[in-house]
C-alpha cells in the first residue's frame, strides 16, 4: 500500500515524517511509549514549514517504520514502543493473537445473530441457569472488565460473572487469568482492576 495515494500529505512531508517516527521510537522502552497524538505532535515538530501528518496518518507511517527500517514498533496500552526482546515480541505476538481470535468469535456471533440464530440468555435475563457453551469467552471477558472497573475483589468478580452468566467458576477464573496475562486487567491487593 502506498502511504501517499491515502493521506493528506505528500510523499516528501511523508518520507520526513517515517523518518522523524523512526528517530523518535527507535530505542524506545514500553515505560516510555508514545500515545499516537503525542508521536504526531512531536513529528509534526520537526517537519519544516507548515508540513503536518495527521494523527491517523501515523499508524500507516509506523508501518512504513517496520517496513522500511525492519523497526520492530508496536502500539500496546496508551502508546508506540520498540520491541527489543524476545520476551517482548512473543507478548505482543500472543496479544495479537488473541486480538484475533476476538475478532474471529465476533464475526462468528455477528453472522449467527444476522441469520437469526438465538443464543441463550443470561441468567440476569432470567435465561440459562448452567454453563452452557452459548456464552461466549467475550461474554464473560466484557462482564469481567464491566466489574473490574469498580475495583472489584478477584473472587467477587468470579462470583458475579458466574451468577450474571451462569458460568462455572473456573471458567471465570481462566478468563481472568488470560485477560491479566494479555495485560486488560491487572490484580492488586487481591482486587481485579483495569489499567
């Protein structure tokens, strides 16, 4: 895909721009990462004259970085940074995946309620009363993070998402386990919080 056939700017500010990006993520740790406005504010300071890229013009500018410089960079949490370990890159390549496998169980869900199927409602609707495979690791992922949000302690979110979605415990419990894994919440003092 060429960069210049879909942004407002043209190949010259462009070129200045990836490297300006290059420059400023190269070396960069994930404590030190760079939201997508602040990496298109610092560009934007060092591209002479009126020349600007816009905030969304930097995700495809960051792609030219890996392409063109083989810059491992990689956008986690709040932020660009460079991946610079092994440990780093099978983290961001495990969160990928299960970026895609979400993906993959939404678009399965998507075409089931467009074709009419119906899936069993929650407890909470008064629906289904047993772990059924009709809830969906989404499902309860959503319903965690729901109540992670509060500052929830780990086995209250357990029981809650169990009672709302008439799950089993354990199930709950390995979504947990995943989503702190992945980095979507995080336990603290035996509380379930998101960053």
């Amino acid at each position: 895909m060429n960069t210049d056939d879909h942004t407002d700017a043209d190949a010259e500010t462009n070129a200045r721009a990836t490297v300006a990006i290059r420059n400023l993520l190269a070396g960069r740790d994930y404590d030190d990462r760079l939201t997508q406005s602040d990496l298109a504010t610092r560009v934007n300071e060092r591209l002479p004259g009126d020349a600007a890229v816009s905030t969304s013009t930097v995700r495809s500018l960051v792609r030219r970085v890996r392409a063109e410089y083989n810059l491992a960079v990689y956008s986690r949490g709040s932020g660009y940074y460079h991946i610079q370990s092994d440990d780093a890159l099978d983290d961001a390549l495990g969160r990928i995946d299960e970026a895609i496998a979400t993906k993959e169980e939404t678009k399965t869900e998507l075409a089931a309620a467009f074709d009419g199927a119906t899936r069993a409602p929650a407890v909470a609707d008064g629906g289904a009363t047993a772990d059924t495979d009709t809830v969906t690791a989404g499902d309860i992922r959503r319903e965690i993070g729901a109540v992670a949000d509060t500052g929830t302690e780990r086995e209250a979110v357990v029981d809650h998402v169990e009672r709302a979605l008439g799950v089993e415990a354990d199930r709950v419990r390995e979504e947990v386990d995943r989503m702190e894994t992945n980095g979507f919440v995080y336990v603290a003092d035996g509380e379930v919080r998101t960053p």
